[in-house]
C-alpha cells in the first residue's frame, strides 16, 4: 500500500510545468530524470522504459543550459553506462523556439531540453512484415518515447523540478539543427527546470 500512496501521490504531481527559475537543475538530479527514460536497468540489458522486441530505436540527445557541473552545450545519454558524453554541436539561442509551431517560449527558457530521436529506420524495417501499411515501427517508437516521457516525467515530479513534454514542433528543421543521420528522426522534446515557485531567489 505504501507503494501505491506514493504512485498516487507522484500521480498527482505529474503536472506539466512551463515556469522556470534561472537556477541551473542539479546534475545527479539530471542523471536521474535520464535513467528513468532510458537507462540500463540495473540486472539486465534491458532499459528503464519498455520497447518492443526490445529493440531499444531510441537515443536522448540533452541540450544543458543550466545544469550544476555541467558544461552548456549538446550532450549524447548512454543508456549503459548512465552518463552523457558531449558532443561538438551546438544550437543557437532561438533555435528551439524558432521549430516551435506555437511559440513555446519555455523552449528557450528550460535549463535543460531533452530531444528524443529515434532509429526510424531500423525500426520500421524491423516490424516491416508484421502489418501491412508498413508504420508499425513508427507506431512503436512513438510509443516508446510517450513511455519515456512518462517515466522522466515522474521522476522531474519526485525531485520538485519542472518539466513539460513539446511535441508541437518542426521534426525536419530541428533534426537539421542536430545534424542527424539520415535514418534517425526527432520526435518529441521534454524541458526541464527548476519551477519559479520553489526557487527561493524568486520570492521576495
Ligand atoms: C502528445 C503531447 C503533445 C504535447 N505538446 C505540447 C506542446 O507542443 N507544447 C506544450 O506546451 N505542451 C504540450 N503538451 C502538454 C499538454 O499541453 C499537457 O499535458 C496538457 O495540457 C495536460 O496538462 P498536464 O500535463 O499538466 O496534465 C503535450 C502533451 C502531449 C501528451
């Protein structure tokens, strides 16, 4: 029952949170939010987030601003060994609001925006006989990545930090902004912050 409580109680919690304070988000607190969406389970090779025939298409690129400990720049999550490695990218102040369909301001203000690619076409090819249109692995990896944003939700919900999921954005000009490969694709971004209200250099 405790377990439960405290599902329910995080449950609650789980809101989305567009308000952020300057402060830089803790990197262990970080490091966390990113294990829940797509670290290495501890046991086995398996990751934190379900995937079908786990096949594991997607990759977290993490775009820090403002995290303690870290340098801002681009940064590449590994699953197995739980740690960001950088990269030589790096997206302009703008960039992110100018892909946003809706002028999500928060994009440019989060201290850190998570964008979740995935290996499209690994995955499409992958489930390519099981169902006639084709777009199984499409269906799959939008899924997983719902799944992913879920866990990471809960856990920015766990620590008191912020955190919305934006989908409303332009795939094609951010995955240009990434340099991605061919074969991988954006296909959501979730921010993070510190939230206004519980940044003491907020309150008066
Ligand atoms: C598939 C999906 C796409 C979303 N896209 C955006 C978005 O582009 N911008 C945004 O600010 N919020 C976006 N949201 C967040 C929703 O607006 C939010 O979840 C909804 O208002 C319910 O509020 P809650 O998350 O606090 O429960 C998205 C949510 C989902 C599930």
């Amino acid at each position: 029952m405790e377990l439960q409580r405290t599902l329910e109680t995080l449950l609650l919690r789980r809101q989305s949170g567009r308000r952020y304070s300057s402060a830089a988000v803790p990197a262990d607190a970080l490091m966390r939010v990113l294990h829940a969406g797509q670290g290495q389970r501890a046991g086995d090779e398996k990751r934190m987030a379900p995937s079908a025939h786990a096949l594991y298409p997607l990759k977290l690129f993490v775009l820090v601003r403002r995290a303690s400990d870290l340098e801002p720049g681009v940064y590449e999550f590994e699953p197995r060994q739980g740690e960001l490695r950088r990269s030589d990218l790096n997206i302009a102040a703008g960039a992110l609001l100018s892909v946003s369909l809706a002028g999500d301001e928060w994009l440019e203000q989060a201290a850190v925006v998570v964008v979740i690619t995935a290996d499209i076409r690994r995955a499409l090819e992958h489930f390519r006989d099981q169902q006639a249109d084709g777009m199984r692995g499409k269906r799959y990896v939008d899924f997983e990545a719902g799944a992913t944003v879920q866990n990471m939700a809960l856990s920015v919900a766990a620590q008191g930090l912020g955190g919305v999921v934006v989908m409303g954005i332009d795939e094609q000009q951010l995955k240009r902004y990434l340099a991605l490969e061919s074969h991988m694709e954006v296909v959501t971004l979730y921010c993070i912050g510190v939230p206004v209200e519980s940044h003491a250099a907020d309150t008066p």
